[in-house]
C-alpha cells in the first residue's frame, strides 16, 4: 500500500514514518509544510529509501495537494499536519485555525477529488483517517473535587473544546463527519491523550523539563501543577495509528490512550527521579533536581483532567499500549541523554536547513 502522511515530520507524524519505513512493506509518502515544528532529522536516513518520498508541501495549498494525488495515488491518507501547541494558539489562535480547520478542509477536498476518480479495488478500499485529540472533549471531573467514580472520555462524549487548539481540532474533526456523511467520504477518526517520547519538541512539558534540569534551569509548573493528563507513549500510539488506518471500520472513531492519569506535578517529579538516578553529576549549584521545580501562573482556561476509556480499540482491533508510565518514562530520558545532537540542533535551529530555501 502506498500510504501518504501529513505532518510526516512533526513528533508523531515522525514516529508513524518510523514505524512503517521500520514494521511493514507500506510506501509512506511525507507531506509536510516543515513549520517550526517539522523536523526531517526525526526520520534517520537509512530509513528515507527506495520505500518513502518527501513532498514540502502546505496542506491549505490546493493546487500543490492536487499534484502530490496525482503522482502519488495513495491508498490511505494519514492526516496529522497541525497546529498543536496549546499555549501557541491562545498567543496567536490565527495559525491554527488556518492549517487545522482550512487545511483540513483544503485536504479533504484534494482527497474527495481523486477518490471520486478511482475506481474498483483502489476506490472501495481508500482510507482518510484523521488524528485528533481528546481535549476536544473539554476536561472530566478532578479527583481532588468529586468523591463519586471518575468518568472517563469515550468515543461518545459530547464535545466541549476549551482553548483555540482544541476548539480548532474538533472543528476539524466535524468537518471529517460531514465529508463521510454527505459525500461518502471513507473516513475514520482517532482521538488521542498526551504523546510523550522520543523526538519530542523542546517546548513541550517532558522534553522540556528533561533539558532544563540537565542544564539547571527552572522547572515551570503550571498553577499548583494538580492538572491531570492520560500519558500515551509516542510509539505505542503509532502502533495503533497504523492498526486504525489499514483496519479500522469506516465511519467509526476511537480513542486511544494509555491508561496513564498523573498530575504534571508527579510527571516532574518522576523525570526528576529518573534524572537523579541516570545523571548523578548535576549542573553547578544544583543539590537535587527537584529544587528546579518553580510554580508559575497558570494558563488561561486550563483544563483539569483528560483521561481515555480506551476499551473499544482494545475490543475491537486488538490493541494494547506495552508501555507503562514507568517504562515509557525511562526510555524517554534515556534516549534524551544518548541524543543530544538532535535536540542541540532543534535548540540552536539548524534543523530547519532542509527547509526549501533556506538549505545551501
Ligand atoms: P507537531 O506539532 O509535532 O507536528 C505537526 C507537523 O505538522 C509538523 O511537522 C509541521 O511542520 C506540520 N505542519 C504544520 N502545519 C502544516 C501545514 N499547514 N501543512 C503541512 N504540514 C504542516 O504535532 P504532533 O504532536 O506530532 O501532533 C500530530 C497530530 O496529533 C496533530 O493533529 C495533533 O493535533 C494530534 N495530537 C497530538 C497530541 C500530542 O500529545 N502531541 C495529542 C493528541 C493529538
């Protein structure tokens, strides 16, 4: 199968390349605008081969979406180019309401096209499966406040975004519907807590509090750092992204998560554990890592609790994360520690020379 995905060289969309370049025979097509947040240097070279192109392409750019179908003629779309920093979109909600509710509906449309033009086999089997996010849902009920069972997200919790991120993945996610409903576009829909692992962009909480501590900056938390979020190791979910695209039912939407809820403030804790046991030698001045962590203002409409009832995906095509909280942790340090070249070019932005333009 030819599989083309967008957002191919985003910290997701990158451990999908990897998984399908590395577990199956699949040709991946990578469509990626390369923003700030696009890194080619996430996919190691031996896997850039005979089995996957690159096409720098925006996904709000018809013309050049039309011109990637036509010579590539995929058999699945894998749709994960997005704005997705939380913080960004309330800074500047613009960006994100181009790329994740235009772009969206740009590639839907260059999809729509050249699946009404296929025919037989390639037609009835096609595939756009989109990947979105559980704070779409809003949040759940915090333990600190309720004494009752907790709720958890399913796939038929209503809707209730909260930040401009969120507000604008589920406009997406609506438009994916309606595409599905009233042209027959074959869709599927994927709903995910929060990624951690490897390749993950510095600005984000865990690659972010790992590079501060080892260079003996602060630690910031938000608010008193009680905000729980359901931890879902990068890996695993491109395992089920894959399982969801090439078996998937049309039509239908699952949720994927890790059975990981924690607090921010045990997620830093944890690192900070890890750190202590894996880097003993600290940075000058710093008696234990935990003395970085430093409560900040909290953000605005910050939601509470996230967490996945991610039974139906375990049900009905059979998959499990293998990681737990601990193991994925640990692996996720440790990989930060053996790979300083990739985040030290991410810091000091050289690796955004592949960008058209601007490589020599
Ligand atoms: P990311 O920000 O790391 O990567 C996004 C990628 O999309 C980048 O490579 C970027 O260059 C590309 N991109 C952005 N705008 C584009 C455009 N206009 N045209 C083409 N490419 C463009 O994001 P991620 O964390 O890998 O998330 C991938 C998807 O998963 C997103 O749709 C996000 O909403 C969703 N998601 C992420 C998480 C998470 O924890 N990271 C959780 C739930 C859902």
């Amino acid at each position: 199968m030819k599989i083309l995905v967008t957002g191919g060289a985003g910290f997701i969309g990158s451990a999908v390349v990897r998984y399908l370049q590395s577990h199956t025979q699949h040709y991946v097509v990578n469509l990626d605008k390369l923003t700030y947040a696009g890194n080619l240097e996430s996919i190691p070279e031996s896997l850039q081969n005979e089995h996957y192109s690159f096409e720098q392409v925006d996904i709000c750019d018809a013309v050049a979406l039309d011109k990637v179908f036509n010579i590539h003629q995929p058999d699945v779309v894998m749709h994960l180019a997005a704005e997705s920093h939380v913080d960004r979109s309330i800074d500047g909600p613009g960006d994100f309401i181009q790329t994740n509710v235009v772009g969206t509906y740009t590639l839907l449309e260059a999809s729509r096209k050249y699946w009404m033009r296929l025919s037989g086999d390639k037609k009835s089997t096609f595939r756009f499966h989109h990947i979105s996010t559980d704070e779409v849902y809003g949040d759940l009920p915090h333990p600190d406040e309720v004494e009752d069972e907790l709720p958890l997200f399913t796939e038929t919790t209503p809707y209730a975004p909260s930040s401009p991120y969120s507000a604008s993945k589920a406009s997406s996610d609506h438009l994916v519907r309606a595409w599905l409903r009233t042209y027959g576009l074959p869709t599927v829909v994927t709903n995910c807590s929060n990624n951690y692992g490897p390749y993950h962009f510095p600005e984000k909480l865990i690659p972010h509090v790992i590079l501060n501590a080892l260079s003996g900056k602060n630690l910031p938390v938000y608010g008193d750092g009680s905000q729980i979020r359901d931890w879902l190791y990068v890996e695993d979910h491109a395992r089920a992204l894959v399982k969801v695209a090439t078996e998937g039912k049309v039509g239908e939407t699952y949720n994927i998560g890790g059975h990981n809820e924690k607090r921010n403030i045990e997620v830093v804790k944890t690192i900070c554990a890890l750190l202590e046991e894996l880097v003993p030698a600290k940075p000058q001045g710093v008696n234990a890592y935990e003395d970085l962590i430093t409560y900040v203002k909290d953000r605005p409409g910050h939601d509470v609790r996230y967490a996945i009832d991610a039974n139906k995906i375990a049900h009905d095509l059979g998959w499990e994360p293998e990681e737990t909280f601990e193991t994925g942790m640990r692996k996720t340090v440790q990989w930060y520690l053996d790979n300083p070249e990739w985040w030290q070019r991410v810091l000091s932005g050289d690796y955004q020379l592949h960008r058209i333009g601007e490589n020599a």
